[in-house]
C-alpha cells in the first residue's frame, strides 16, 4: 500500500464514524447565528481559517479570530472552536469568553469531555489520533496530528456543503464572493 493509499485508509476510517446526522445538524446551526467566527492554533487553525473562508463565500458574514480585522463577538454570533486535544489554550479561553458573551460554540475535537467539549454548546467529534496518541485514539502512521487535521477539513467541508444547500447557494453564487484580485 502506497503513503496515498494508506493516509486514505486512516481518513476514511475515521470519517465513517461521523454520523451524517451531525453534519446537517451542525449546518442548521450555523445558518441560525447572525456571525459565524473560527479558532485554532496551528495546522487547526489554518483548518479553521479555511472554514471561516468558505463559509464567507458561501454568503455567511465569518471572521477568523486573531485576525486585525475581526470585530468582537456579541450574543447570537456562533464560534467555531477547533482543537484536536481540546486543551489548546487559547482555543479554550475564546470559547470560554464567547460563552460568557452569550454566543453559541460549537467544539471540533476528539475530546468531548475535553475543557473545549465541555464548555461548548455543541461537540462535533472526530475521532482521529492527536499528537498525543493517547489510549483509544485512532491509530496513524502520520506524524502529530495530521490525521485529526485532515479530518477536520473534510468533515468541516461536509458542513459547508449542507450549509449551501440550505442555503441554496450555488457554485456561481460562491464564486461572485470568491476573491477577484489574485
């Protein structure tokens, strides 16, 4: 088996115990905030920032947090909190402090009972191993947490698909907010 095949494999492992009902659960959610904003540190905060990306094109207002141009959070906005061992600190911290703003979190970890799964509002869980490889994580060849990574774009692109078609946005649609000066 090919490197290819066998990150494949570990994906697809993965993903197959991610129930479909929490996808489009997760995507009815988002479509009731007024703002959707994104965390996370490192490769998951690239993940994040990717969702929060999309999701603008997808005709959402969403903003990365961190970002100089972020505005502050306020009661209705939903924060999407993404964090493999769901202890990162900041991550926690922002989604503490969204709690207390009266914000809606939703947690992307593998941890639900984790300090992130149990301050958010909901656990989209992805059991995929960490850089920890704690006992009854996935297994992986890959290093760190590359698996959880992985999994998080595509089950985070598996939202943003269903959020569309709520939405009923279409590719052109996505594409007339898709940046025109690169």
């Amino acid at each position: 088996m090919s490197k290819i095949q066998s990150i494949v494999a570990e994906i697809e492992t993965v993903l197959n115990k991610i129930e479909a009902q929490t996808i489009a659960d997760t995507a009815k959610l988002l479509t009731e905030g007024k703002r959707i904003f994104a965390v996370g540190e490192g490769r998951s905060g690239f993940m994040a920032k990717s969702f929060a990306m999309r999701m603008m094109h997808l005709g959402a207002v969403s903003y990365a947090v961190g970002e100089t141009i972020t505005p502050s959070m306020a009661e209705g906005d939903i924060l999407v909190a993404v964090s493999g061992s769901g202890t990162t600190k900041n991550v926690v911290w922002v989604a503490e402090k969204a709690r207390e703003l009266g914000c809606t979190v939703i947690g992307v970890t593998t941890e639900k009972q984790s300090p992130l799964g149990s301050c958010a509002t909901r656990v989209v869980h992805i059991p995929a191993a960490t850089k920890y490889r704690k006992e009854g994580e996935a297994a992986s060849i890959q290093p760190l947490g590359s698996l959880f990574d992985q999994c998080v774009h595509l089950v985070l692109d598996a939202i943003c698909l269903e959020f569309a078609e709520i939405r009923n946005v279409s590719n052109s649609g996505a594409l007339s907010r898709h940046s025109n000066v690169e």
